[in-house]
C-alpha cells in the first residue's frame, strides 16, 4: 500500500465537528418541533459521516445528511439525499445545503 493509503486508513472515522452538528441539530429541532420527525442516528464511517432522520422509529431513514471529505474539491462534501437515494442538495457549505429544508414544505403522509 501507499504512504498516502496508510496514512487515510490509520485517520479513523469521518464525524462531524461541533459546529456542524450545531447546524444540523438546529434544523433537527425545527422539523421535531413541526411534527415532522421523530428520530435520528448517526454513524461515522472511514469515508462519509451520515445524520439520519426518520419521520417514525424503525421506517427508513426519510433523509440523510452526509459529509464526504473525499468530495470537498470536486462536488462538496456536503450532500442532502432523501427517500429511495435522491441527492436533494449537494454543495461545500453546510448551511447553504441545509436550506433544502426551507424551501419545501413537509407534510406527513401516513
């Protein structure tokens, strides 16, 4: 292996840092707030960090939040994907991709 391999694998997992979990957990609270969602998990693999949300304990995740570093000079690292895998936002700053949740209106449909 590389020097360059060596030195990704033994860095650990991606995970947010505290700002961007501030970020995230904000519009969190929003959509609990709004009857919107009821839970979430996260999950810090060696490539991408995911925040998942899900509008009932056990579904599918209804959106996630991902942070892949490996995109941050190409795409962004920053990507909103919803249902069935559908990137709905992708960019490089966290803030202007979590706007997605502004625009749309959410409603639940049981």
């Amino acid at each position: 292996m590389s020097d360059a391999a060596d030195l990704h694998s033994a860095s650990g997992p991606v995970f947010f840092d505290r700002r961007e979990l501030d970020l995230i957990l904000r519009v969190y609270g929003r959509m609990v707030a709004a009857g919107e969602w009821r839970d979430y998990a996260m999950v810090g693999h060696t490539d991408v960090a995911e925040f998942a949300v899900f509008r009932r304990s056990g579904d599918a995740p209804a959106y996630r939040i991902e942070k892949r570093p490996s995109l941050r000079l190409k795409q962004g690292q920053w990507a909103v994907i919803g249902e069935g895998g559908v990137v709905l936002r992708r960019g490089r700053e966290l803030p202007q991709v979590l706007r997605v949740f502004d625009s749309r209106r959410f409603t639940v449909v049981e």
